[in-house]
C-alpha cells in the first residue's frame, strides 16, 4: 500500500479499507469543480508559507490547506485564456512540492509531449475516447466514441459548483451539448456518482485534455499513472491519502502480443527517447512460405486508475494501449443496444446497468480478472507458438557435427544459420520474459501486501482475488517456460558456437587442400606441355637453320620423333615419382614458406594454427572442455600424418622458450607491457587510442589491438574503430569476450553482413590474443586466448596489487603529473539528540563508497559529516535538560549519549500538544503567532537567541553535549570501518558571525533576500526559478535559519579547505533544499563555486527500525545486526561464531542489502538477508572469502611474482579457470563504471559474479582431492594457487572500496602473514 502526505507517495504498512470511505462526505464545490491547473495558477500567484522548520529537526507532517474562490470562470473566458500544452504539462507534473520524484517524472512526460506531432485534421475527427457518467440510480449518459475535442469538452464542461460531475450529453450533430437530458435535480448531492473515462492509444492531446480537467484531488494520483504508463513500469497497489483522505486503486500491466501480419505495425506515437511509444519486433526468422506473413511482437499496456473520495462517488480512468488493434470505435459502436451501453473499460463484457458494481474495491477486482485473463491468454499463445518453433527447429536440423566436412562444403553454414536462428529467438525471449517477470512478481506482491483492503461482506471480492491469484500462478508458468526454453537455447548456442569455431577451420583446411590439389594438377599439365613443346622448338629451330631440308616431309619427321621423345620421358615421370616429387616440394617451400603434410605419398598443407590442430579453448595439447568448444588434439590425427616444422614456427618457438626462461618483465610502464607482450608474438607497439588506458585496464590492450586492425582492413577514423568495440556483459559472456559491431563503423554503402565476411578472411591466424572470431549478424564476436590471457593478467593484478582497478590520473589537476583535485564528501551527519533515522544510514553507507571511489581515481577526498548542532530542537533539548536533567545522572551515568537522547524525548512528548495546536490554525496567522509566542514555543526561541547571543552558560553545556555525541558517533562509526578526517557542524559558521554576516550583507546587497512579514525570505520566484519557492533565512525573532547557516557554510569551507569539488550525499527528500542553495550561490555572483557543488541523492529504506526491533540509534542498530548473526551462527550448525565475527558479518549484511540496490530506487529492508549465506548477500561475501583463503592455504603459498611467468598455465585453460580469470579482467570496467555513475551495486553484482565462478573452481578441487588426487593435479595446483591469489586481491579490493571489511581468519593470517587485516 502506499500512503501519501501532501501527495508525496511512500511505502507504508499493511492495512484494510478505512471506514471514513463507507460513509458519503459533503462536497465543497469549489473544491471538486477547480482544476488542478487553475488551483496551481492561483496559488502561484499567492503567498508561500510563514514559517519554515529547521531541516534538521523532525516533522511530522499535515494536511494540505485548500485555498479556493469562491468565483468559478466563464468556460468562453477559460477558452480563450487556455495554455498550451507544453505549459500544462509543466504545471501538472511539476507539482506543489518541489520534490525529485515529480522533476523526473516532468522530465519524462514533457519528452513525450515534445516527440508529438502536429494534430492533423483526420487526427481531430478521429474517435479515441469515451466518457460514461453513472447517476444515483445507474442510469448512464453516453453516446458512443469521442473525438479529441469532444472529449475535452465532456471532460471539462461543469453545470453547478456543487455537484461532482456535470452529466455531459452529445448532441444529435456529436458536439456536446447542454441540452442533453439530466435524470435529476441539477443542485442534488447525489446527481453524478461515478464517472468511466476510456481512451484507447493516448496520445499527448488526449493526455493533456485529462491534465487540464483533472481536479485537485485527483492530481497526485493521475501525475503518477501517466508516468507509469509511459515508461510501461508493472505496478499495482493501493493509495490513500492523508488530509482529506482520497483513495486510489491502480494497475498498469504492460504485455505482449504475437500476431501474423503481411507488414509489422509501428507505434506512431513517440516517447521521450524518440522511438516508438510501443515496441514492435518483427521476428522474420520465424516466418515460412513464398509469401510468408510476418510473425511480430507487439507490446501492449492496460492502465486503470480508480480515485474517489468515498465508496459511492468515484472516477475510473483506464489507458487500453492496443496499436496493433484497429477498428475500435467502429466495434464499440456496434455493441450499443437498447438503454444500455457496454463497459469499455470491462473490454465490453458487461453493461453499465443496475447491476454495475457500486463500490469501487469490487469494479476493480473485476476489471482486473478480466484483464489478467487476457494477458495470460496472449503469454500462453505466444509461449505455446515459440516452443514449438524451437522443437521444430530441433527436429529438423540434425547436429552440425554429424557431417562429413571433407564431402559437403555446406556444413559449415549450417551452424552459423542455426547460431542467427538461435540468437534471434533468445532476443525475442529476452524482449518477453523480462516484462513478463516483473508483472508476476508485482502481482505477487500486490497480492501480499494489498488484498486486505479488499476484504468486504461482499463475497465476490475473495472470488476475484482466487481468480486473480490462479492467473498469476499460470503467469509465473509461463514465465519459467520462457526462462528454461532460453536456458535450453543458451546451451544449443555453446555448442553451436564450438561448431562454427570447429568446422570453420576444418572446411577452410579442406577447400585449401582442394585447391592445392587442383593447383598441382594444373602445375604437371603445364610442366608436361613444356616438356611436350620444347623439342618441337628445337626442332623447329634446326629446320630454320637448314640442318634438314625445308620441305613438308622432313617436317613431319621430325616433329613426330621429338613427340615419341617426349612421351617416353612422360613414362618415365608417371612411373618414377621421385622428380616430380622433389618439383611439388619445391613449390610448396617457395610458395609460403610452409610445411609439407605427407600421408601415403600424396602432399598437401597441413592444417593452420588455428584450426582443428588447435584446440578451441586454447590449450596446447590439452583436451577443451565445457558448453563452447570441443577439441581436437593431436592424439586425433591420423598417425601416418607428419609435420615438417615451418622456420619461422622455429622462430616463434625460439623467441617464446627465451621469453619463458627470463624473470618476469614488469607492467607498469607502456615500454615494459609492450616488451612483456612481445613473448606471446606481438612485435608491434599497442596502438593508442583516445579513452584507452592499457595500464589501468588490461582489457583496453586487447581493445586496442583489435581497433588497430579494423583501423587498417576498413580505412574507418580511429575514434569509430575504437568504439566499435564494446564489452560483452558478464552475465553473457559465453557469447565472447569483445563485440565487434559493425554498424558502428558507419562506413558508407557497405553491408554489414559482407564486412564481416571480408573481415573474418583477413583476420591473421593464429593470433597471439585472440581465438578466431565468429561473426554473429552484423557481429563480430571475439575470445581472449587461454594461452596467453594468465600470461598477461596475472603478473599484470600482481604489479598492482591494491592499486588494480584504480586510475590515479583522473584525480590530478589538468596540466599537472602530481598535483590531485580535492573533493569534500558529507555524509551521515545526523542530530544532537535525535533518531538516527535510515536516511542517516544509507547517507553514511553511500557516502563512505563514493569517498573511497573519489579516493581509488586519484583525488585528494576530506571525508566530513555535518552534525546538527545548532539550531531549534538543541533550544528545546535547552528546556528539556532544566526540567529533566540532574548532575548526578549526567556525570555519573554509563552511557551519556544515550541520556542526551531521553531526556529530548522526554521533553518532545511534553512538546508534541503545541505542535499540534500550531499545525491546526496554521493558516490563522494571528492565532499562530499567539501560540508560537507562549509555553515551550517561547522557552525553545529563547534558549537559541541565548547561545546566538554569546550566552557562556548556555554555550558550556551545548560544547558538553556536542562532545558527547562526536565522541559517540566516532566509536560507532569505527564499527562500520569508517573514519572522517573532519567533524563539522552547524554551529562552526554561527560561532564565528562574520560568515552569516558577509553572505547576508551579500543577499542584500544583490537584492536577492527581502523580507517578509518580519522574516528575511528568499522568493526564487523573483528570481527565475518559480518551482524553488520560498526560503526562510531568518525568523521573526531574528534566528538563523538551516538554510542561511548552509550558504555561509560553502563559502567557509572554500576559503579554508579549496575544494574543486563537494558532494553532499543526502537523502532525495532535500532535493529543493540543495537546489535552493546551489541557485543562491550562483545568484550572488559565483557561478564557478556553484558548479563545484553536487548533491548524490538516495531513495529511502523502508521498515528498517521495526525489523531491528525499534532501533533508534545507530549503535542499537549495530549491535541488533551483530547480535542476529551471532545467535544463526551458534544455532545453525556452524560450531558457533566469535563476537569479532559475528560483529563484521552482521554489519556487513547490513551495509551490503543497501548497496545492492541503485539509489534512486526505494527497497524494502528484509532482517532475513542478514542471515542469509548464499546470493549476493553480506554474509555469503564473507564465507566465499574465507573458503578462498583455506583453498589457498591448503594449496601452497602463491609463487612470487617474478615467477609467474615461467608457469605452466595449461591447467587453467578449461572451464571453469578460464572464465574466472576472463571476469578478473574486468574489475577495472566495474570500477570505472561505478565512479561514474557513483552506483555500487554493480561492483557489489560484479563480486557476486566472481563468487559464483569461484566456488565452481574450489569445487572441482574438493573433487579432486576426494578422489585421492595424482601428480598432475599437484602440479596443476601450482597455476591454480597463482590464480587464487590474484582472486583474492581483487576481491580485497572490491570490499574495501564497498567499505565491506574483512574477517581476520587464521588462514588469511597464515598465508599472508598479516595481523592488521580490518
């Protein structure tokens, strides 16, 4: 369920249906009848609020205040003053409140309306909507389907200012008229109860329409609908507002659809990235037949929003988003019968009549069965028709293998269509079961958070929640049907790529022999012809010199002795082979320099390095293994084959055997990698590239290599053959390492299909880095070599230790080899005396990661947080410490912190009465001044004027209690491995005031602060920025503000500690707070310092201190978490658990489910992840990294790393060694990624990865060593210990930059021989 306050939705509790909805509410027709729009143009122009607490004290919130007037506008006036579209989108999505959520949310919808073409006239006569009023009795006004400007008019038009709806009639010409029949008293309560609203394939003219006519009430609820519609996000819920409370029932459920059509449709709507508002994906793979209809995917969207204010009186809304469906209005028309009209938001099933369902709760079930019904109809057609696709394909293609290559050239293609084939259908799974799963699984939880407020007498209700949950059920089917046919896929997919790498080879090595046949042949024709014809030369020759008489006969002798001469040499030849063998030899050897391949006599080339000889996981001599290759080795080749080595093989055999025998060569340096890399074959400088950094990302080397020879076989720019390249997700990565896209290029008439082609024939084989790539469409896919990739990256992970995955130089100064940025991170900073609240957790949780991010790129980082120290809740504190307070409790008392904390408490229960009385008459001014100016209202002002004054005893116990709580928040802070460089707080600029005074003097000077019923405001409105509203700088009693303390704060800091950049890591709540301040300092003429400051914002963590037992203060929180884990460990079978243990588990579940989600999205938190040893959770971090470190231990001490080199890596060329180190690579990618993006859930999914393979490789260990192990095992365990340790130190490196501290094993101790391990 979510609950809102001023609009702002959030999570909250389960809950059931309130009974203030049971009851029917009179009306303000002022209220109902002014449009949102209207109401924002009013208030706009009004004044903003009096008062504005201190940001750091707690709210608890209150219900909007409602202006109004009491004059409605003319509907010719309010026509003639409409606002375009563009402007009504922006007042709409923009709000009241100048919170994150709403700007995103604009940003998304404006895009939208900007795509939107102009409205043609067909476009304006077409019918797109409906509009259905229901009155008392069920008696429903509606004539048929409405074009665009009939459906604003129904919306719009108001009859009285106290009736909910106006019934709208359309006239006998299809205009809307006011003559239309009403069934009752215009001025009665009960005229209209319930208003449908349909509008199949909104556009941004039918959505403004609705913005423009939404009422007030209805505002929040719609602003969020559209959004989610747009974006086709599954959600379904409950919402109720606070204030006047208001309900809304909503489902937005986005599906698919496979249709037959001669032409695939298009969605002409645009959304807010340019494409079509609805995917369409032709899947011409699957069509067959001369002229074959079009198999294509269309996704569509149902939307149905119910909003009222009670169980009588309501509005449903609903978006049918069908494009691929034509005829609508045409159908609906023809359904009219008699009185009754068909419920277009039921799909037309049934009638809006005296059985139309009254309560809202029941009118929703029911259109959602009907609609579930429908998209699970679609999803099993859809999944039914491709299973059978992928079955066909099956029995119809026998296994690429089975073919004899030598005897059908065409094998060949056969697995590289059925790899297309089978690369398209896994995309178009891909596009279904995505989509498909996030509706399942928001159904589910919808089932189990919001079907109690469901529950009625009625017993249709639980019907439809049953039909509801049985649909969901087939749904969750489907979905795993979809999921384990593209399992089935992926594994044909592994095969098939072994396949194409397999044959290629094979069938390029036989078509060589062939021509190499075929060219011998033609080598002893010639030869026999020369033989045949030279001595008719020479005879010709003797006759020309007159040795025999010149006439006919002497000719003809002579010609006929020379042909019998040379036929008996002919003999010869064919019977002796040894000259004709020796002449075949010779042209091999001058030809290309190569090896001759003899068996029985006949000679042909042997096949290539790279071929069928070579092994497709890269091993030399050793059997490939796993999903993507099989081998050939040489215990497969016929034994009367031989090999005659080629001397440049000798040559490269040489070069490799020195670079072997010689110490490591160190990475650190271009010339020494380059130097390095020359051992494997790779003569030529890397080539350089912008936005290459091969001494930071190994994966950049093989990036660049491969830019390097796209540069020279297309002639395309460097940037384009750079960038071309990209890396193939880790979560796919058994379709290869590098991804070649061609397209990319952008080379002019060129297919991109043929490139491919012509690129794979140029392609040099062997290649030192890389297996030969297989093209994949307009893909060139490529894989590391296991030959050389342990080679290369472990001594490169080894020259670096800590510092792998980090990139000094993008923290120095530009211009400058030394000299680094500095950044200030705040963060955490929470309150004297007050919760630690999640916000204040997840603040210290990011901002730790993002200043030890900043830190690993090189720059200078000052981590501070900004303790609440000064301000009204310390002048409370003030009162509640004389009331409460006694010498005896504070000096001798075991926890000081904590008793600052109760005796606030004390006196904020004594507090909450006036609070509330203030609340109430807050738009009294009058009144609230009275009560503002007496009881705890007074004492709290005049503790704060006190301590702003100078006051030494009120100064001496504030120092006390800000002392107490740094020192606190020190040593909890410690638990969670952190510490700042500096503790700052709002009282550091309130102690000094020349700071408030030079940037007040500023404000004033500039014009920019004014003051305002005795207060000093800043009106941004003034100042071009009318949705900041009003800041408060001063009140009326001449107290700082938050806000005012903030502005002098930043320019403190800048003119004590220059920073080049600050980041206030801080909830999304304050979003207005940051950009009020960030537009005052660009207002007062520092637009430079303005650009150095950036807020990180977070969404929030829900049900954190009710799962923790009520925890309030972070140490409660700690030691609940360290507590938890502890008690699991002791009882679940693990032999128990030290507290030290425990304490890094604990806390580290905690920190963990916090950074696995990306910030901007609002989780829920769940106590069961703290013990939960398995996933991506904290704890089963820590037990994969302790396994790690007994497998190293047990193993053997990792060789040194001048010895990594010299090793046989031949063990760690099969899976799953192979992809655990191709992932190692790719740390530096996880970082870089995160820096910018400053999201750590992917370094966290990234180690999560690298947990997966590892386990896998121990496994196969802990097999090995269960069946009594042998000698090469020994001797393999020598690279696999290497590998291992190279592990180890990128995981290290993960964690810490997670701020993820490690547990102090004795085999951690053991092998590295170190004590101080966090």
């Amino acid at each position: 369920m979510d609950l809102t306050e001023r609009g702002v939705p959030h999570q909250g509790p389960i809950g059931t249906w309130p009974q203030f909805f049971a009851v029917r509410h009179r009306l303000a027709g002022q209220h109902e009848n002014q449009t949102y729009i209207e109401f924002l143009r009013d208030a706009f122009r009004g004044v903003g609020q009096d008062d504005e607490e201190d940001m750091g004290e707690d709210s608890n919130g209150g219900d909007d205040g409602y202006s109004s007037s009491d004059e409605s506008q003319d509907p010719a006036e309010a026509s003639e003053t409409r606002i375009s579209e563009t402007d009504i989108v922006g007042l709409f999505m923009g709000g009241e409140e100048d919170l994150q959520s709403y700007h995103n949310q604009a940003e998304t919808v404006k895009g939208f309306f900007d795509k939107a073409s102009e409205i043609s006239d067909k476009k304006r006569t077409k019918r797109m909507g409906l509009v259905l009023d229901i009155t008392n009795g069920n008696h429903c006004h509606c004539h048929g389907t409405l074009n665009l400007q009939q459906f604003h008019q129904a919306l719009s038009k108001k009859a009285c200012r106290h009736r909910r709806f106006n019934v709208v009639g359309i006239g006998v010409d299809g205009t809307a008229s006011d003559d239309a029949p009403h069934t009752s008293d215009p001025f009665s309560e009960d005229d209209i109860e319930r208003r449908l609203i349909y509008a199949r394939n909104p556009d941004p003219q039918c959505v403004s329409a609705l913005f423009e006519t939404a009422s007030r009430t209805q505002a929040g609820f719609f602003r969020d609908f559209v959004f989610r519609h747009l974006i086709s996000e599954a959600s379904i819920g409950v919402t109720i507002s606070r204030g006047f409370p208001t309900f809304a029932l909503y489902m937005q459920l986005p599906y698919f659809v496979l249709r037959n059509n001669r032409n695939c449709r298009t969605d002409p709507r645009r959304g807010a990235n340019g494409g079509p508002l609805k995917k369409s994906v032709e899947l011409r793979f699957l069509a067959s037949g001369p002229e074959p209809r079009i198999p294509c995917l269309y996704e569509g969207e149902i939307s149905v929003l119910v909003m009222g204010i009670d169980n009588l009186r309501w509005t449903a809304l609903a978006f049918d988003d069908a494009f691929f469906n034509k005829n609508f209005a045409k159908s609906y028309d023809g359904l009219f019968g008699g009185q009754e009209w068909p419920d277009p938001l039921a799909r037309s099933q049934f009638p809006v009549d005296d059985k139309h369902p009254q309560d809202p709760r029941i009118y929703f079930l029911r259109l959602f069965v009907i609609w579930i019904c429908v998209i699970e109809k679609e999803a099993q057609f859809y999944v039914r028709t491709l299973t059978e696709q992928v079955e066909r394909q099956k029995k119809t293609n026998s296994h690429p293998l089975s073919r004899d290559v030598s005897k059908e050239k065409a094998a060949a293609e056969d697995p590289r269509k059925l790899t297309e084939w089978n690369t398209e259908m896994v995309t178009s799974l891909g596009v279904l079961r995505d989509p498909l799963s996030r509706t399942v699984q928001t159904g589910k939880k919808f089932l189990e958070d919001d079907s109690g407020f469901f529950c009625s007498p009625n017993k249709a209700s639980q019907l439809y929640l049953q039909d509801i949950r049985k649909k969901f059920s087939q749904l969750d089917l489907h979905e795993k049907q979809l999921d384990n046919l593209e399992k089935e896929l992926d594994k044909q997919r592994g095969r098939l790529v072994s396949s194409i790498l397999l044959l290629q080879p094979a069938i390029e090595n036989t078509n060589t022999t062939f021509s190499q046949q075929k060219t011998a042949e033609y080598v002893k024709i010639l030869t026999v012809i020369n033989v045949i014809f030279s001595p008719v030369g020479l005879a010709s020759n003797v006759i020309s010199t007159q040795v025999f008489p010149q006439n006919l006969m002497s000719f003809l002798f002579s010609l006929l002795t020379a042909c019998i001469s040379v036929a008996t040499a002919f003999l010869l030849l064919l019977k002796f082979d040894i000259l004709w063998t020796l002449v075949l030899s010779f042209i091999c050897r001058g030809a290309d320099g190569g090896t001759c391949l003899e068996k029985s006599g006949k000679k042909v080339k042997p096949p290539q390095e790279g071929g069928p000889g070579e092994v497709f996981a890269g091993a030399e001599g050793a059997k490939g293994t796993g999903t993507r290759g099989t081998a050939i080795t040489n215990e497969q080749i016929p034994k009367d084959f031989q090999y005659y080595p080629r001397p440049d093989a000798l040559a490269s055999l040489a070069i490799s055997s020195i670079g072997t025998a010689t110490t490591m060569r160190s990475t650190d340096t271009l010339s020494a990698l380059e130097a390095s890399m020359s051992a494997f074959g790779l003569d030529d400088a890397i080539p350089a590239f912008p936005g290459a950094n091969v001494l930071v990302k190994p994966i950049d080397i093989y990036q660049s290599v491969i830019a390097g020879m796209l540069q020279k076989f297309v002639e395309s720019e460097p940037g384009l053959a750079y960038e071309s390249i990209q890396r193939v997700p880790i979560n796919t990565m058994e379709n290869g390492d590098l991804d070649v896209v061609l397209p990319r290029l952008k080379l002019s008439g060129v297919d991109s299909k043929e490139l491919a082609a012509d690129l794979l024939k140029q392609f040099p084989r062997p290649h030192p880095l890389f297996m030969f790539p297989f093209k994949d469409g307009v893909h060139l896919r490529l894989l590391f070599s296991p030959k050389t990739l342990p080679r290369l990256l472990l001594p490169y992970i080894s020259d670096r230790k800590e510092a792998y995955g980090r990139d000094a130089s993008r923290g120095l100064r530009e211009g400058s080899e030394t000299e680094r940025k500095r950044v200030i991170v705040e963060f955490s900073s929470p309150n004297v005396a007050s919760e630690f609240k999640s916000s204040h957790l997840t603040s210290t949780i990011f901002g730790a990661f993002v200043s030890n991010i900043y830190e690993a790129m090189g720059w200078d980082v000052v981590r501070t947080t900004y303790i609440g120290d000064w301000g009204r809740h310390i002048g409370l504190l003030g009162v509640g410490w004389k009331k409460y307070a006694t010498d005896e409790e504070w000096k001798n008392g075991s926890d000081a912190f904590r008793y600052i904390y109760d005796v606030y408490k004390r006196i904020e229960e004594v507090f909450k009465p006036e609070q509330e009385a203030s609340r109430v008459c807050k738009d009294d001014k009058k009144a609230l001044l009275e009560i503002q100016s007496r009881g705890l209202f007074a004492k709290r002002d005049e503790y704060c004027k006190s301590m702003e004054d100078g006051d030494e005893e009120s100064l001496t116990l504030w120092r006390s209690w800000s002392e107490v709580t740094r020192d606190g928040y020190a040593n909890m802070y410690a638990k969670l491995g952190l510490k700042f460089d500096y503790y700052a707080g709002e009282s550091e600029v309130c102690l000094k005031p020349e700071h408030v005074t030079e940037a007040e003097a500023i404000l004033k000077e500039r014009g920019i602060s004014e003051e305002s019923d005795g207060c000093w405001i800043i009106d941004f409105e003034k100042h071009g920025a009318p949705r900041l509203g009003k800041a408060h700088l001063r009140d009326r009693i001449g107290l700082t503000n938050y806000f005012l303390r903030d502005i002098a704060t930043v320019f403190y800091r800048f003119k004590t500690c220059p920073f080049d950049k600050m980041i206030y890591v801080v909830s999304g709540d304050q979003d207005t707070h940051f950009r009020q301040l960030f537009k005052t300092v660009e207002l007062m003429g520092y637009a430079d310092l303005e650009q150095k400051l950036h807020h990180v914002s977070f969404a929030k963590a829900n049900r954190l201190s009710s799962q923790l037992g009520n925890a309030e203060l972070l140490g409660d929180i700690l030691s609940r978490c360290e507590g938890l884990v502890e008690e699991a460990m002791s009882s679940g079978g693990e032999g128990g658990a030290s507290a030290a243990t425990a304490g890094v588990m604990g806390i580290s579940g905690l920190v963990v489910q916090d950074l696995a989600r990306r910030r901007l999205h609002e989780y829920t938190f769940d106590i069961n992840q703290l013990l939960l040893f398995e996933g991506s959770s904290g704890p089963a971090l820590h037990r994969g990294y302790e396994r790690l470190c007994s497998a190293i231990t047990s193993l053997g001490r990792p060789p040194p790393s001048e010895e990594l080199v010299a090793l046989d890596y031949a063990p760690l060329h099969d899976e799953p060694w192979i992809n655990l180190l191709r992932l190692l690579a790719r740390y530096p990618d996880a970082t870089d990624a995160a820096y910018r993006s400053l999201e750590p859930s992917g370094v966290l999914s990234y180690l999560a990865r690298i947990m997966d393979e590892l386990h896998s490789c121990l496994d196969e260990i802990d097999e090995e060593e269960e069946g009594g192990g042998s000698s090469s095992a020994a001797s393999a365990n020598v690279a696999r210990v290497a590998l291992l340790d190279s592990t180890r130190q990128v995981v290290e490196n993960g964690m810490q930059l997670l701020g993820v501290g490690f547990i102090k094993t004795s085999a951690r101790r053991v092998v590295f021989g170190d004590e101080g391990l966090p």
